[in-house]
C-alpha cells in the first residue's frame, strides 16, 4: 500500500506455565524461554512472515523498566491496592476463573482436561470495576473498534455484567522468582498478562525510547485470536486509561484453526507441525491456503489432505501453469516487453478489501483475474498467431501479471517475487514451474 509500517510480536515469556515447564525439562528458565521463543521467531521466518520488532518478555533491558513504568503510573491514578484473595487459577490461561465461568467439569473452555489451580494468596489488585463505562462507551462508539462485529458484541456483552477488579501480581514464592518485580516490593512479580500486553509499548519505545514510542504509538491493530479477547479488549484498555496513554485503535480477533472440529492442542494431541508442511509443499502454498481457504472470523478445520488438494487444483494447474504458458509464449515470440514506466500498484478494491480483513475474498479475486487470463489464452489461441500479433495479444496480459504480482506480495511473497522477477523484461523466458504439481 506504500505507507510506512511496523509489525511487532514477540514472546510473553514471564508465564507460570514456563517455569513449570523448564523445570520439567530440568533446565535454567531464562535458557528454556529463549530456546523456545527463538523456535518461534524461526518458525515467522520459514513462513516468510516480516517482523520489524520480536520483543521479549524476559527482556530486562527494555521491557522490564517499560512494564514497571506502566504499573507506576497506574498507581500514581490510585488504581492499585493490596488485598488477601483465594481463587481457581488457570496455568493455560494465565487467569483467575469464577467458577461460573467454567465448563460442566469445573474447567477452562480454552484447555479442557486440564485442572484448575487453587491458589490463596496476598497480591496487588487492579481497579477494573472504576473502567466499566468508560470501556463500554469506547467500544459501542468504535473509538476502540473491534473486528468482527460478533466479538464486539460479545465484549460488549460481557462490559454487560459488573466487573470485578483483578489481581495483577504473583508472590514471589508462587512465581518462583520469575517475572518483572513489583515496583517498590520486593515480595512479588508483576502479573504475566499485566506486562505481556505491554510487550506492544516496550517493543516500540516506551520508557526507554520517547521519540520511537511517539512515532509508533498508538497501534493501528492488534492482531489477535479469540482466546484473549478479554484480555485485549478490556484490562488492556483500562491499564492504558488508567496510565493516561493512548489505546490502539483497532483489534482484529481471528478464529482458530482446528483439526477434526477441535483445537489444535498439545493436551488433545492433535498438533500439526508447520515446518514440516513448509518443507513438504512450500510456505507459500501454506499461506494460501490457510488464508485463501478459511474465514478469517471464524473457526476453521485444517486437513493436510485439501492443503494437497489446493496445491494441485489451484496453485500447480492454475497460477503455476498460467505463468509457464505466457512465459513460454513470450518467449516463442521472441519479442521484447518493457515494463510500464509509471509502475504497478495495488488497486482500490484490493485495498478495499484488505482493509476488511477478508484475506479470502482478497485471494479469491486475484486467483479468479488469473483464472480469466488462461479462459481468454483458450478462447483466442495465440500459439496460432504469428510473431508481431502474438507480441500485441500477450502484452495487455503480462502488464496484468505484473500488477496482480504485486497484490499478490502480501499473501505469496516467494511467488509473487518470482514472477516480478520472470515477467520483469524486456525479454521473458520460460522457466521451472512455480508450483511442481504433487504425485
């Protein structure tokens, strides 16, 4: 789109459920996490996925002076007190739970099979009740816009009942010495999410970089699945409020992909390993499907065996082949094509539709123009035509090409490189085929 862009993500690594699993795995915390956030970090790049900042959670450099100062400043507003508390905490979620809000066998929606902690406990607590109007104006309003509509209503619907305050730190003892200290008591560690969700400010400047932190700050989007939408659409907001910082103006609040109709979980067992999809059909057919095939609103079930079936139809014999057949024909020509001057950009409906978040129609559209190029090469048969009249027929579908390349970077950026590069002229030649089709 040609705007200046930053996209930052990262690891929320000062979990409880970390500790525990290095000690599992008997090894150091700080090694573990970092062994395992750098997994991630790979696991972006094999995907061809761009990020400008991988901020840490275990980074106290940046994040910990950056997290400690927004609790500071929430204190300064008079919304953090001490108080003795019991409750049922969720290791998965990183969450207390009323036990109104668990299933029939008193466990978390989100990691079923999995017992909830009791914990009793002396810890800080957050004033979020103070916020309940505050963040329901800024929702209904979409000051704060949440999308879809369905989870904005279902925000609004839980802003609905009265809030309860929540607890924002951890003992020590409980915390197993893990985690950003508490400004000002060395007893205890500040609350995972309460410094997760500040990942989006240290990553960007905040407390350590004035200049940055302006530039940047407030996002434009937080890109989220739906099994923290409370989290990003409520206690984030009101710690903000509560700081007097700005609040991100969007959240995009994607569905889960699934696997025979349930979440994909290591409790359940049904894991698929993205490196190995990647290494078998290639990141970018990876990206297609999982973002030309799925609503990204709702759930959606996986099967390695329509990724295959996509690859063959779609990519193999329809993008793959189109790009082989103008190549060749270019190339039987044998006449030259000078790139358009004034270069290619994305069109408005393109646009428009990304601006939507419907990534499916966006691909649906683009894989149909080139579907429409190999119809028109079947109706009007240019092998038949001779050298000057097959350079003219071809040039108004290769200028198309090349403008659908670069719609087609944000989704395919292996592909759409590889065609800009081919189709980048005067000359074009045919080469190895951008998708082999699958035995």
């Amino acid at each position: 789109m040609g705007e200046d862009v930053l996209v930052l993500s990262g690891g929320d690594e000062n979990a409880l459920k970390n500790v525990q699993a290095a000690e599992k795995a008997g090894e150091e915390i700080q090694s573990f996490v970092d062994k395992n956030t750098e997994k991630f970090f790979e696991l972006t790049k094999k995907l061809n996925c761009q990020f400008d900042v991988w901020q840490k959670g275990s980074d106290k450099v940046h994040h910990f002076p950056s997290s400690q100062k927004l609790w500071e400043l929430c204190d300064k507003a008079g919304d953090i007190y001490e108080k003795a508390y019991e409750g049922l905490y969720c290791i998965g979620c990183e969450q207390f739970y009323l036990p109104s809000e668990l299933n029939e066998n008193g466990e978390c929606f989100e990691h079923p099979g999995k017992k909830l902690e009791a914990v009793s406990e002396e810890n800080y607590f957050f004033k979020l009740s103070r916020y309940q109007k505050q963040l329901t104006d800024l929702i209904e309003s979409d000051k704060l816009k949440i999308i879809p509509t369905e989870r904005k209503n279902e925000v609004l619907s839980f802003l609905k009942e009265p809030l309860q305050d929540i607890s924002i730190s951890r003992s020590n003892e409980r915390a197993k010495n893990w985690g950003v200290p508490v400004p000002n008591d060395p007893t205890q560690r500040i609350y995972v999410w309460f410094d997760a969700l500040n990942i989006y400010q240290s990553g960007v400047g905040f407390g350590w970089d004035e200049k940055k932190y302006k530039k940047w700050w407030p996002a434009d989007l937080h890109v989220i699945g739906k099994g923290i939408t409370r989290f990003h659409a409520v206690y984030w907001p009101a710690f903000l409020l509560s700081a007097k910082l700005e609040l991100p103006k969007a959240l995009f609040i994607h569905g889960y992909f699934t696997v025979n109709g349930q979440k994909i979980s290591k409790t359940l067992g049904n894991v698929v390993d993205p490196a190995g999809l990647i290494e078998k059909y290639g990141a970018d057919a990876l990206r297609y499907y999982l973002l030309a095939k799925f609503n990204p609103f709702t759930d959606g079930d996986f099967s390695e065996e329509k990724l295959k079936d996509v690859y063959n139809g779609e990519l193999a014999n329809g993008l793959g082949n189109l790009i082989s057949r103008i190549a060749k024909l270019c190339e039987k020509s044998g006449g030259v094509f000078p790139r358009d001057p004034a270069g290619y950009e994305t069109r408005p409906w393109v646009a428009e539709s990304l601006e939507k978040f419907r990534f499916d129609e966006t691909l649906h559209a683009l894989v149909s123009r080139f579907g429409s190029i190999d119809k028109e090469i079947n109706e009007e048969e240019p092998w038949k035509l001779n050298s000057q009249t097959l350079i003219a027929t071809l040039k108004p579908w290769i200028e198309e090409i090349r403008n659908l390349a670069v719609e087609l970077n944000s989704f395919l950026p292996e592909t759409a490189e590889k065609i800009e590069k081919q189709f980048k002229g005067p000359k074009i030649k045919a080469e190895a085929p951008l998708f082999p089709r699958l035995s």
